[in-house]
C-alpha cells in the first residue's frame, strides 16, 4: 500500500495552527507540513531537511521529562544508523519552559546526516518535542530554516518565549559551532569562519565586546586586569597572586595565570592541551575542539581560543575552554593561559562568560592603539 503524505501548508511563510489547538509556529517560505502517519506529530520538510514536531498532553502523575524523550530519540537514531555519534549535549528553553537538547551525526558514507532533538515539559504538561534532520552537506545552509521553525513553535497557554541555548553567544555563533563540531566544515575553515565571527561580535557595541558586568581584578604583582562578571567571585592564587587568579560561581570556574615560555598565544593553548594529554595519558589529539585554534584580534591584544566538550567524572558534559592572551605586536613575549569549565546542567549554572571575560583582560605592558 503507498500512503500519500499531503501537504497542508504552505507556500509562501504562513503560520500552521495545530488543528486539536495545542500548538502554532511557523512555516518558512517554500516549506510544506505534512501530518506523519504513523504518529502525532507533524513533519515541516523541504526536500531531504526536515523538523519533526510532537506536542502531546502529559498525565501530571506520571510525565515523561524532556530528557526521556530526548534519550529515546537517541536510541531510535542509535537503531537506524551504525555509525551513530552523539557531538553535542545540554539544556535549552523550548516554548518557555526549560529543557535538553542533544546532537547526533549518522556517518554513513553514501548519506551523511545530521540531527538533532529538543524537548521540554512545559508548566501545563505538555510534552514538546523537535527534531531537526538535515543531510550533512546542506546542513549549515539550512541550520538557521532549522532554528527559526523550532523558536517560533508556542504551546498554548504558556509564553511565547523563543528556544534559546544560552544567552552569551549569538544564534550565529551557536550555529556555526555546532556545524564545526559534526564535520560541516574542515577544521582550517572553521577556525577561518569562527575567527571572523569572533571578531564581527568583538566590535564596540556588540554583545561579545561588552565586558562582564562587576568589579575589576587587578593583580597584585602588576601584570593584568581582569573583569569579574556579576554574581561571580575572585580568589588569588598563590602569595601574592604569583601563580594569578581563580574566577568562580558555584561549579564554574576560570584560572587566569601567567603562561610559560611561548612564541605565541596558539603556542600556550597548544602546550596546556600537550600537558592534559600527557596527564591523562589519552593519547587525545590536540587541538581538542572540533574547529581547531580561533584567533581574536581585539584592541592590540591577540587570543588563541580553544572551545570543546569534556567529561566530569560522574559522566556529565563539561563546557571547557582554553585560551592564551598575548599583544599583537610579540613584544615583550608575556602571555597570559586561562582555562575555563562551564557546568551548563549544574544548579548553580549561569550563562557562560569565558569569552567576554577573556576579551576584558588587560596586560600591563600593552597600550590601546588610538
């Protein structure tokens, strides 16, 4: 037997309502919503790229949390595909209320696949779930149609809060690493394409260049100044601040410290990340994250940023990021090493301000161009 899928919307971009009412969002232009037969949900598609959504009432007893559904999905995509990887992991808002996300790749050589599942329970039990899929060449091309479908899903009877990843970084920048971290692009043109648009969101007046709001550390030996984002709390290290200072908010945390003998910032990342191999004897290649070393030019100062997922020992994702911070011109060859862990599932979690922090720091011996 064929079962024709038709589609019920849409042409141009228009707005689907759910017809038992639970839900709305939005269709772009060219895309078209066809009810999945085989469950309630629907599927918004253009071609090979598609968003799965469910929407479906919880009984209040016995829910199923948005984790459950995010697992489940993994074990399906697990069945299907052998080569099945899971890249990335964490929490986000969907349809105003708090939930998980989860980032998978299918490796099969003939069709390289990307997808990735949200869920939430919202206040008034309603079971949200998206899944995006899109093959692995076009994935980056359709990420922000991915995006858009997903922020613009509302459940009725709750906010109409857009899906967010966290607040300190760009949708494009979100968009952007994640097409890094499952292979859209080479390394050397990640880092390219990370690089610029650090460097776009460094610029006065954007978000990325604004420093953390709170006190200033000044250390005491004279060699740097650093803000201190709000709600977070400085602890020298050392007498005196000799080996520099500890940034903490409850499980996050960044050291800031003088780096060793180095031609150049990529030389102090690249020798931290030798050290942590050598220690754990995991033979890991370096550089760890998936883009490579990005650099960032910002007032006279040049940094080296490494951005990549690590383990807890109880098992859990780890935001970790390691940075060297040098002037542009070489002089005086006084780096700075800061090395950062984000524990973006903990209960004392904040948003995640390695890189405005490290944009803030001010070497001693460096004058801002005028």
């Amino acid at each position: 037997m064929v079962v024709a899928f038709l589609p019920v919307a849409a042409i141009a971009q228009t707005r689907y309502q759910d017809p038992q009412g639970r839900y709305d969002l939005e269709v772009p232009a060219g895309w078209r919503v066809y009810p999945d037969q085989g469950a309630d949900q629907i599927i918004v598609r253009r071609g090979a790229v598609q968003a799965i959504v469910s929407v479906t009432r919880q009984n209040k007893g016995n829910a199923m949390t948005g984790a459950q559904f995010v697992a489940v999905t993994a074990q399906e995509f697990r069945r299907q595909c052998p080569s099945f990887r899971q890249r990335q992991s964490g929490t986000l808002t969907l349809s105003g209320a708090p939930g998980v996300y989860a980032l998978f790749t299918c490796d099969d050589p003939k069709s390289p696949a990307v997808a990735e599942t949200d869920s939430a329970l919202t206040a008034n039990e309603f079971l949200v779930g998206v899944t995006l899929i899109a093959p692995l060449a076009v994935y980056y091309e359709y990420l922000p149609a991915l995006d858009g479908i997903r922020n613009s899903l509302h459940v009725t009877g709750t906010p109409g809060v857009p899906a967010t990843s966290g607040k300190a970084r760009s949708q494009a920048m979100s968009d952007l690493k994640k097409a890094c971290s499952v292979g859209a692009f080479t390394q050397e043109r990640c880092a390219r394409r990370l690089g610029m648009r650090l460097g776009r969101e460094s610029k006065p007046g954007t978000a990325a260049s604004r420093p953390p709001p709170g006190r200033v550390y000044r250390d005491p030996q004279g060699r740097f100044s650093v803000q201190i984002p709000r709600n977070w709390n400085a602890i020298a290290e050392g007498n005196n601040g000799a080996f520099g200072v500890q940034l903490r908010s409850g499980s996050s945390w960044i050291n800031i410290m003088p780096s060793g003998p180095a031609a150049n910032p990529n030389e102090v990342v690249l020798d931290q990340e030798h050290k942590i191999v050598a220690r754990s004897h995991s033979g890991h290649p370096v550089p760890f994250g998936p883009a490579g070393l990005v650099q960032v030019f910002d007032r006279g100062l040049e940094i080296a940023y490494d951005d990549f997922t690590a383990m807890s020992p109880q098992g859990g994702a780890v935001a970790s990021h390691i940075a060297g911070i040098g002037n542009i011109d070489g002089k005086g060859h006084a780096f700075l090493l800061l090395v950062g862990a984000f524990h973006p599932q903990a209960k004392d979690a904040t948003d995640d301000p390695f890189l405005s922090v490290a944009l803030s720091v001010r070497l001693a011996a460096h004058r801002e161009p005028r």
